[in-house]
C-alpha cells in the first residue's frame, strides 16, 4: 500500500534518515551532546522533595532556575527564584534573583528582590535592591561599584572538576 512510486519519485516525502550509530542519541532539545552549550530558553526546578547537600557543590544554570527544595552548595544563574518552601544554605549569584524561602549565605546580583516571605541571613552585593514590607533581613547591604564583582560566572569549563578537587 505504501510501495506506489518509484523510490526516485522527488514529490514523495522522503523517510528521515536513521542516525549514525556513531553521533549517540540526539536529546529533546535538538543538541548533539548533553554537556554542550545550553540553547533553549527554559526554567530547571529543585523540586520540593530534593535535597542537595555536599561539600564545595556548586549548582550552574545557564537560565531560569526555581529551588524550592534545600541547597546546601552555592548556586550561580540566569535568574534565580528561591520559592517559599527553597532554601539555599551558600552564596546565591545571578543577573536576576528573587527570595521568596530563605538564604542563610551571600546573594550578588544586578537586582535582588526579597519578597515578604522571605529570610536572609548574609551579606547582599547589588545594582538594584528591592525589600519588601515583611522581609526578614539580618546582614549588610553593599552597592557594588563595579559591575564584574556581581557579574555570575556561567561558564562551567571554568569550575574545577571533581577530578582536578580530589586530593590523593
């Protein structure tokens, strides 16, 4: 039934080609590789149920990230959203963030927004600041005066990796 027409017929759609088994699986979003660079836009969650704790962890998202789980590690992004049940026990580095649970460690970002619900216990290095009526604030404000002190670091080859950490 599907076998009308030659197999040279250029108005027939052609079958997509199978892949190679030497390039791997092709991820969702269209990326050869899972450590390459990030290309789309979206929004990682630490969920509620999760829990990451460990020594000198660092947590890198190329974009969105909403905790509402508990970090015990440092967190660098895009834009961090630290919701009503997330914690985050460390220093939070982003373009954008936004405390909502509580942070127990340094935030550095161009804007900081702590909305009522949250409590921080550390320092805050910023370009804008933004407290809410009802915030909990314990620690010292700073306006940075050069940008590149509050500037994330987004590039993961620049991290040690845990090879290079071990110590034998």
């Amino acid at each position: 039934m599907f076998s009308r027409g030659s197999s040279s017929d250029p108005s027939l759609p052609k079958p997509p080609s199978p892949p190679s088994a030497l390039s791997g699986p092709t991820p969702s979003n269209g990326r050869a590789s899972p450590f390459g660079p990030a290309t789309s836009l979206g929004t990682s969650v630490i969920g509620t149920d999760l829990a990451i704790l460990g020594e000198k962890i660092t947590i890198i998202s190329q974009n969105k990230l909403q905790i509402d789980g508990d970090v015990r590690g440092d967190v660098t992004g895009k834009q961090v959203v630290i919701g009503e049940e997330g914690s985050v026990v460390g220093t939070v580095c982003a373009e954008q963030i936004e405390v909502r649970g509580g942070v127990r460690g340094a935030i550095k970002a161009h804007s900081v927004t702590l909305h009522p619900t949250s409590v921080v216990e550390g320092d805050i290095f910023h370009q804008t600041l933004s407290i809410s009526e009802g915030a909990q604030f314990d620690g010292r404000v700073r306006r940075a005066k050069d940008a590149a002190e509050i500037t994330p670091n987004l590039d993961v080859s620049s991290y040690p990796s845990p090879a290079q950490t071990v110590s034998g």
